[in-house]
C-alpha cells in the first residue's frame, strides 16, 4: 500500500509559544513594543491594578506580538500609520477624525489600515 500523508495541520497557540521559548519569553517581546510610539496605556497594570499581560491568553499574545512587529517594520510608529489612514481616506486634514483615531489601539488601527487599502485598491 501507499504511504498516506497527513494532512497539514494548524499547531495550537500552545506549541507556537513553545516554539517562541515559552510564554514568559513572549510576554517579553510583547513588552518591548510597549513604548510611547507604539503602545496606548490600557492595560491593569498601566492604571494601577494587579494584571499584566502574562494573565493575557497565549492567542492573543501571538497576535499582538504579530501586528506589533508588522507596524514597527512598516510604519515604525503609531502617528506614521495613523497619518497612512488618514492618506488612503483622503482625511488628511481632518483633526477631529485624527483625534479619533489616536485613541485607538495599534492592532485595531492595523486592521483598519488594511481595511483601508482594500477599498482603496477597489475603487481604482
């Protein structure tokens, strides 16, 4: 008889941390982008209470982890890619939008790029 492949299969939050040398190494580098150009203080422990991001789930960890590295690749900060939303919607001089926006975090405002540059490649 053949031998039967298996099928790809997605490895599980847990194994990718693994991989990454374990959640509190992860929490690290998701720590690292915490800075002022990148980060918006809303997590417990930025106002005074006793969680942090190692009680935060391994998933979401690796998300932010992911969207993080993305922005700071491509934009290097938040006001970079604030103001490239503001560009693909022709919003540019629109402060109260601007003011809006700022109060986002980074991985909704990526998210909101992306979405962004899709409609704009569309209507071209």
């Amino acid at each position: 008889m053949a031998e039967t492949k298996k099928p790809n299969t997605k490895k599980s939050p847990l194994q990718l941390v693994q991989e990454f040398g374990g959640k509190a190494k992860l929490v690290e580098a998701v720590q690292a982008f915490t800075t002022e150009e990148l980060w918006v203080g809303r997590t417990n422990k930025d106002r005074g209470g006793k969680k942090s991001l190692a009680r935060v789930s391994n998933s979401k960890l690796l998300r932010l982890h992911a969207v993080f590295s993305a922005v700071k690749k491509e934009f290097g900060t938040r006001d970079k890619l604030i103001g490239s939303i503001l560009e693909l919607e022709n919003r540019t001089k629109d402060e109260g939008y601007k003011k809006n926006l700022s109060a986002y975090p980074v991985p909704r405002l990526y998210d909101h790029y992306k979405s962004a540059k899709k409609r704009s490649a569309a209507s071209k």
